[in-house]
C-alpha cells in the first residue's frame, strides 16, 4: 500500500528566519551581556533625561547643544523618548537593543 511522499512543513520560511534570528539575538546578549547607560548610551541618555524632565541639565553646554541643534541622533531620542513614556527609560532602552538585534540577525 503507497500512500504518497508526505511533505511536513511545520513553519514558513520567514518563520525559520525569525526563529534562528532569535536564537542568534539572545546567544549574543547571553555572550556579550547587556548593561543599561553605558558606552554611547551615557551621551543620548541625557538628552531624553532631559525631554522627561525639562527642569534636569538646564546649564550643561553639551545636553542644551544636542538638545537645540538637530543631530545625528535625533530620532533615536525621540524614538527612545516615545518607549520610555509607556515602558520607562531603561526597559525602552533594552527593547531597543533586542529589537536591533533582531533585525541584525534577520536580515544577515
């Protein structure tokens, strides 16, 4: 008795590539770790400090310039602006980051 080739197909291709992107992201953060207002994050952070809270760095030269002038990181504050306002700054950071990482490994 044939009963033909059955072919299982249990996820897409996307949805490998999703998984194996997730796998990917938290290898690299379980081998590289994650730590909150460090590296470059000590120069954007102030400024979306700043954005919550207007009264905080009213006389910092640095935080009042990048706060006045557009800059190359404009839209990240502001992104990172917006996710803080429902998550708060750090969980909207870290969002962020894994987000990033997704779509690193995602479109490798």
């Amino acid at each position: 008795m044939y009963f033909g080739a059955h072919k299982f197909v249990l996820m897409s291709k996307a949805g490998k590539d999703l998984a194996w992107s997730l796998l990917g992201a938290f290898c690299f953060m379980f081998i590289y770790g994650y730590t909150f207002n460090c590296s470059d994050q000590e120069e954007h952070l102030p400024q979306v400090y700043k954005l919550l809270n207007p009264s905080l760095y009213q006389s910092d030269y640095f935080v009042e310039a990048a706060s006045s002038h557009f800059t190359i990181r404009y839209f990240y504050v502001k992104l990172v602006y917006a996710f803080s306002i429902v998550f708060g700054v750090e969980a909207a950071v870290f969002i962020l980051y894994v987000l990033c990482l997704l779509l690193c490994f995602y479109f490798y």
